[in-house]
C-alpha cells in the first residue's frame, strides 16, 4: 500500500519531501502529496518508510488503503 499525507495535519515543513528515496512526494497547493505510482513504502532501501520517520506530525503520513502493497520487482 502506497502511504498518503493526510492534509488537513501537514503543517508544509518539507521534511518528508527530500527523505524519499523514490521522489514520490512533491508540494501541491501549500501541502505536500504522494504519488501512489511511485511510492515503494520504502521497501528495498530503508525499514520504515521515511516520510513517517521525519514528520514532526504523528499520524499525518499514512497507510492508503486505496492502493495495493507493494511488490518489489
């Protein structure tokens, strides 16, 4: 499962933005997002998944449900 920002929490630090391995997360409308096609969870370069690691908001990037678990190639 691709991780999502919840926006109404993103306080816009940018933290998350530069920790991802994949580039999957960018700034749109003054909070940041993830890109579900390019989110890998992490899996293959760390053991948490970065964005949770670095947001100073507990419980602001999370799980999508909407979108399957990753599989490494």
């Amino acid at each position: 499962m691709a991780y999502r920002i919840v926006s109404s929490q993103c306080t816009s630090c940018s933290a998350c933005e530069a920790e991802c391995p994949n580039e999957a997360i960018s700034e749109k409308g003054g909070t940041f997002i993830i890109d579900p096609a390019k989110c890998t969870e992490c899996i293959g370069h760390f053991d948490t998944p970065q964005c949770v690691a670095v947001c100073p908001v507990d419980e602001t990037c999370v799980v999508d449900k909407n979108y399957p678990r990753y599989q490494a190639p």
